[in-house]
C-alpha cells in the first residue's frame, strides 16, 4: 500500500470524532484529530449542517484518498438511532460528494483489531491508540474511537494487500 491518507469519523450528532491518519504501508500516524461538538441548544438539523460543514472542510484541507466511518451499530432508543443515522448520512454525503470510497466498520470490530477484545471498554480504546499511533497525550473518547475506526482500516488495507502480492519462495 502506497503512501496514503484516510479520513476517519465516529458519528454522533453532538460530538463525532474525526481522524486524519496517513499511512506507508507499514507505519500509521495521526496527521490530526477532534471533535465536531455541537451544543445541546443547537437544534438537530443545524447539527447535522455542522457535521456535513466541518466534514467537507476536512476533506478539502488534508484530501484523504478514502473515508472509514463507524457503520449502523444497534441501540435501544429509536430516536438514538435516527440522531445516529442522520449524523451518519452528512459525513457519508460530505465524502460521498467527494467521489471518495467509503469504509464501514462495526464496533466489535474495531476493538477488536485495536485492543484485541471486541467487548473493550472506550479507555482501553484510548489506551491503545495513544500507544500505537505513539500520541503524546491521550485522545478525549470519540476522537480516540475516530483513531481506531482509521487504524482498522489501514490494517485492512494493509493485509488485503499483503494477500494480493505473489509469495517469493526463500
């Protein structure tokens, strides 16, 4: 896998977590991460406004080749499960409208290819993150799960294209 740049992003219509990872095929760093924090007064449309605003904006800044993003994950409340989906829907449309591919993983997933436990708790996540990725401090929670959803997309790429490559005899 060739130099490359992914966007990751862990929906929530108040506080998703976005990450800009680049990658060389071997080594993984974070370029930049955060928050799209949207305050309780601000209505869910203009939230969502927001996250497709700020999500473009990273597009354009840092031109990652691919977007990761946490795919549906089952909730208890529907009106959860709306506010998830529509924050879903803005960044897929932001990386959509960018012509750009876009990689869903699951939750279990995640942690499981970061921490090695798909039950992990979101300190662990944080934990092991800030190791890998060799961060000076710790990532606040959704940027931490942002990182993870990123890193579990370039050890994907990164084993898909070690599968494809011919083996050399020794």
């Amino acid at each position: 896998m060739p130099d490359s740049r992914l966007l990751a992003i862990d929906p929530s219509l108040r506080c998703t977590g976005y990450a800009v990872l680049e990658s060389d095929g071997r080594n993984h760093r974070a370029l930049d991460y955060g928050i799209i924090r949207n305050v309780p007064a601000l209505k869910p449309s203009a939230c969502l406004v927001a996250i497709h605003t700020r999500v473009q904006e990273l597009l354009v800044q840092w031109q990652p080749v691919a977007v990761a993003i946490e795919s549906v994950i089952y909730v208890q409340s529907h009106q959860t499960a709306i506010a998830l989906g529509a924050a879903r829907g803005c960044a897929i449309l932001a990386a959509a409208q960018h012509g750009l591919p876009i990689h869903e993983y699951p939750p279990r997933r995640v942690k499981q290819a970061v921490v090695g436990n798909g039950a992990a708790q979101k300190s662990q996540v944080a934990f092991m993150v800030r190791a890998l990725l060799k961060l000076t401090e710790t990532p606040s929670p959704d940027a931490a799960d942002a990182l993870a959803i990123g890193l579990t997309h370039l050890q994907t790429a990164q084993a898909n294209a070690h599968r494809r490559l011919p083996h050399e005899s020794l």
